[in-house]
C-alpha cells in the first residue's frame, strides 16, 4: 500500500485522483508567463440543478475573461467556436487562497443552442429580469476588491439589455482607485446604483423593495479574502438577500463565509449557486459555510496549475478511494483479509458492539469476533460474528477484563474499542491500558471518552489510531465547546490530529479526515439519514476492517468514511429515503458501495447539497 500513499493521498501530483487543493499564486511567476489571451475565453457549462435553481429552462454559460490582462468581451465568433469544442473539462480543486483578478462574468440564455453573448442577454432583457448586485466599499490585501468586479458584472448585464440596480454600501464618493473608475463608468452608461443604507447604517426602503422585486440576486459583498464576521451595512445587506424571493447567486464565495476554512462567524449569505474562478475553495464544503454555498461552479480562468501552491485539503473521489480498496484474491482466506477484534457492548448497550462487528465484516474483513463484558445480554444478532465473553463488572469491562482482552486482541489484525463500552473508573483505566496494544486501533464513543481529555497518552502509540468524535466528544477531547468546534471543524480536527498523533475523523455533515501533519480530507459522501443511532458504530466498524487488510490510518480512514456515506446514498436513492433510514440499512448497501468503487471511476459531480 506504500505506492498508493504516494500516488493518493501525499503526493502534490495527481490531478485526476483527488480534488487538489489551489494554493496562493506566485504572483512573480504568474508575471513571467507569457499571454496570448486577447480572444480567448473559458466557458463552463452549468448543470440542470443549477439552472433548475435560477428558474431557467435554458443552458446557462459563464463567459470569463481578463480585463486587467487588457482582454475585451468575447466575440461571438470566439463564442461559437468554444462552444463548439465542447464543454471544457472543468478541474475542480480546493484552495485555502486564490490571487483574484478583475473579471468579466457573463450569463448567456439560449433556447436552441448556443449563440451569441448580446442577442442572448437580450432576449433576458426582454423578459423583464431585474438583477440587484449588492457591493461593499472595501477589498482585502492581496486580492483585487470584490466590488470592482460586481460593477463589471453590472456593466455588461446592463450593455446586453438587462435591468440592472446596483446596491451600494458605501457612498459613492467614498470609493477609490478601480472601484471608483469602474463606479463612474456605471453613472456614465446611465447604470442605476443606489446606497442600501442610510446614514444610520440601516436599511432604506428601496433597497428592500427592489430585492423583493428581482428575478435574481448577485451577491459580491465580500470575496475570498474575508475573515472575521460581518457588520454594519454588510450585515444588513446579507440579511437583505437571505430574504430575496428570488434565486442568490455568489460570485467567488457566499459573503460572509471564510474561503480557507469553512468557519461562519457570523451572518452569511445562503446561496443557491456559487460561481467560482480558477479553483474551489475550502470553505465551499467545510461546514458550516460549505452548506450555504448551493450548487458550486467553477469557472477556469487561465491560471497555470504551476502557480498552485502544495495543496493540503483534498476532496475524496470514488476514483481515489477505489484505488484503495483491496480485493480479495482467489488464494485468500478468512484471516489473510483481515481479522477485527471489537470491544464494547456493557449492559444495555450491546448492540452498538454487534453493529460495529458486523459492519467491519460488510467492510470486507474476513473474521471478526465481538468481546462482551459478563452480565451483558448474550442475544446475538449476527451469525456471521463470533461473541466472546469476558469477565465484566455489573455489566461492563472492569480491571478483570484486562488480561483476557489482551490476549485476544493480540490474535487480531486491528481493534475497534469503545461501542458500548459504557463509563467508569473501572472502564477508563482499561481503555488506557489497551492502548499499548500492538495492534491498528479505532477509539470511538466510551473509549474517547476515557481519554478525558488527555489526547497525549495517543502520541507514543506506534500503530495506526484512527478516532471517529462527534462535535461534541472532540470538543471534549480538546477542551472547548461543542458550538466552537461546529464553527471549527477543519481547525478543531487539525488540532486534535496534531495532539493525538492519530488520524481524526470528525464525523458530520462534509466529515473531514485530519492526520497528524496537518493535511486534510474532505469526505463527500453521506446525508442527513445519517443522523441516527448506530450509523457511528457501523463508521468504527468499516474504518476497522480497512486497518485489518493493512491500510495505514488516514487511508483506512477515508476509505472508511467514503464507503460510510456512499452506503446511505444508496439506502437513500433506492429503497429508505432519509427521514426514515436507520443504522442497519447500511448493511445492505455496503456492499454496493464497495463494488462500485472497485468498478472504477464513475461520473462524479462532487455536489453535496
């Protein structure tokens, strides 16, 4: 598995395996490429969910170029000829940061095909459309503003017959240098843009009459640079389009979103679709911001990956995880594929451990027995697990255990500790002893909660330790409040990773993978008929077999994790639906999932919303 660590997970040189991370342009490189640019443009086409979102029933095409390289609107003899290549393959990557350009963004309509860019706006134009563009007066270093590229968008929605108003946050006066000169070419094309605010900072009265009016609104208040939270007439105007009737389009990111992180620190804009140049941003699929970016676009804008900087976010493709996934051969047995140990099950809690078992053997593991504590139910709800008992306390493991657990799990390939492990001294002070096990190890529910907070007792194990916390069990793990992890989920697990020197698997919405040098993995897979007891029993279980067929931690990890949610979507499309799905129907669809992975790449289109 060497080779696939490399070529996977680590390497900076796979472009097709894993959505790669865009990181900060070398703006010195960037300055020594040579441009023949002046009639070339970059078109990406958007899907039916998309246009569904915007009310349209006709392709929609973004048309970028590059004013500030000195690059005109497209011909519509350029036009044609793009479109008759093809859609153009769009990469899509994440990034932590992006040098933004000025840009042109254009929207075409066509009900026979693709034609040309002005006839197309006319016909919008002749529908009545209203497009709102809301601004901000302010861009942020390193970055050209955000506003200077609205005012573009405006201009050329304007120039091809579309009602356009602009929404300014700032008086005009106040604006400076290209935000200014872009501002006065609007007033000199007779281009409508109005203050949203008074001078109290709050909301005028045509400002919230004019929104509720529009067909669609733009927001670009605040673009990939911005940190914090948002305040003041920004706020206002955020609130403004979450309220907006019609379909929120962002440009780059949903305002009020941090791109490198996901975070929200405030109020945020809920987009319907985001449409986002050269590269997808982190904070597109991190929650909490990933779930208020709508359906993602990205529009390539010329940007040589050399320019990317060593990315250290990945999204997970079925592609990648495929190629993790280790068959079994016709010279294999029960035990050469890998053999679980699962402790857990106290009194009342037993069928967290027999989920958990089961689950590592719809993994793929070949052999798997299940360790009870004396006292516990002996019901055994899966033929195929072998139960073993061993001395227990009232119902849970206890000082007595410790032998008989040592010995068993040395007769394993890995050990899946804490599904209905239950709580005590008794209990705590044998987790940390199994802790010295020779053995691949995945820490879940009792079993973290018996770390209490002491992440370091994980650092000097020299196996694999994968940890699966919720929000909550993590926040306890590094000591701060749940709420402050939701908002921090990259960083929190980061942190954890980094203490623990484990792979950490903070389950959730957008589950995120974090290893111990800082490098992360965004999991794609799963929906909201995941939450529900049991799914994270099933979790420990799958990530186990992959640690039992010998996969290092942060492969087991995601492996395990992608099939975890590639099993609900297909419970989810083919039989359950979310509201009603439960923990066991996993089972019946993880088998699925992993014949679809080995099967090979099939058409991803990385939308989680």
């Amino acid at each position: 598995m060497a080779t696939n660590r490399e070529a996977i997970l680590t390497s900076g040189a796979i472009p097709t395996t894993l959505f790669r991370l865009a990181g900060p342009m070398s703006v010195g490189l960037f300055a020594q490429i040579s441009f023949t640019l002046a009639d070339t443009l970059f078109v990406a086409r958007l899907g039916t969910d998309a246009l569904a979102a915007l009310g349209f029933a006709f392709p929609v095409v973004f048309v970028i170029s590059n004013i500030t390289m000195g690059l005109g609107t497209a011909t519509s003899a350029v036009v044609s000829q793009a479109i008759g290549r093809g859609d153009q393959h769009l990469v899509r990557r994440y990034t932590t940061d992006s040098l933004i350009l000025s840009l042109v963004i254009v929207v075409a309509l066509s009900a026979g095909g693709y034609v040309t860019v002005k006839p197309l706006f006319a016909a919008l134009g002749a529908r009545g459309e209203t497009l709102h563009l809301v601004r901000q007066l302010r861009g942020f270093p390193r970055h050209l503003s955000q506003h200077v590229g609205g005012f573009v968008i405006a201009r050329e929605l304007s120039e091809a017959g579309v009602e356009v108003t602009v929404l300014l946050l700032a008086a005009p006066e106040e604006y400076r240098g290209d935000a200014k000169l872009n501002l006065d070419i609007l007033a000199n094309l007779g281009i409508d843009a109005r203050r949203a605010t008074d001078g109290s900072g709050a909301l005028t009265e045509d400002a919230v009459v004019l929104t509720g009016m529009a067909d669609v609104v733009v927001d670009a208040v605040f673009g990939t640079g911005f940190a914090g939270a948002a305040e003041g007439p920004a706020a206002a105007a955020i609130g403004l389009m979450n309220e907006a009737p019609g379909p929120v389009v962002s440009v780059d990111i949903a305002s009020g979103v941090v791109a490198s992180t996901g975070s929200v620190g405030g109020p945020a804009v809920a987009a319907d679709l985001t449409v986002t140049l050269h590269a997808a941003k982190v904070g597109h699929f991190v929650t909490p911001g990933g779930s208020l970016s709508g359906e993602v676009v990205i529009a390539p804008i010329g940007i040589p990956a050399l320019c990317d900087r060593e990315p250290d976010v990945w999204l997970l493709t079925g592609e990648a995880m495929g190629e993790l996934v280790v068959p079994k051969g016709s010279l294999d047995h029960k035990r050469s594929v890998g053999t679980v140990l699962v402790a857990g099950g106290s009194r009342g809690m037993e069928g967290a451990a027999h989920m958990a078992a089961f689950a590592a053997l719809r993994g793929g593991a070949g052999l798997v027995h299940c360790a009870l504590p004396e006292g516990a139910a002996a019901e055994k709800p899966f033929a195929e697990v072998i139960t073993v008992t061993v001395p227990g306390e009232d119902g849970r493991f206890g000082a007595a255990a410790r032998s008989p657990l040592l010995e068993e799990a040395g007769r394993f390939k890995a050990l899946a500790l804490g599904p209905g492990l239950g709580r005590g001294d008794g209990t705590t002070v044998l987790v940390r002893e199994l802790l010295g096990v020779g053995r691949p190890l995945v820490l879940d529910a009792d079993g973290l909660y018996a770390l209490d907070g002491e992440l370091e007792l994980l650092a000097g194990r020299a196996h694999p330790t994968v940890l699966t916390p919720h929000e909550g069990e993590l926040g306890r793990l590094i000591g701060r409040p749940a709420e402050e992890v939701a908002a921090e989920r990259l960083e929190s697990a980061r942190v954890a990773a980094r203490r623990s020197g484990a792979t950490v698997v903070l389950k959730g919405e957008a589950t995120i993978v974090a290893d111990p040098s800082g490098r992360a993995y965004v999991v794609p897979t799963g929906n909201p008929g995941l939450a529900t007891p049991g799914t994270g029993d099933v979790l420990t279980g799958v990530i186990a077999a992959q640690l039992a067929k010998g996969l290092p931690a942060t492969e087991a990890a995601c492996l395990g994790a992608y099939l975890h949610g590639l099993a609900a979507d297909l419970a989810a499309e083919e039989a359950v639906g979310t509201e009603a799905m439960v923990a066991s129907d996993l089972f019946h669809y993880l088998p699925a999932a992993v014949e679809r992975l080995k099967a090979g790449p099939q058409e991803e289109t990385h939308e989680h919303h």
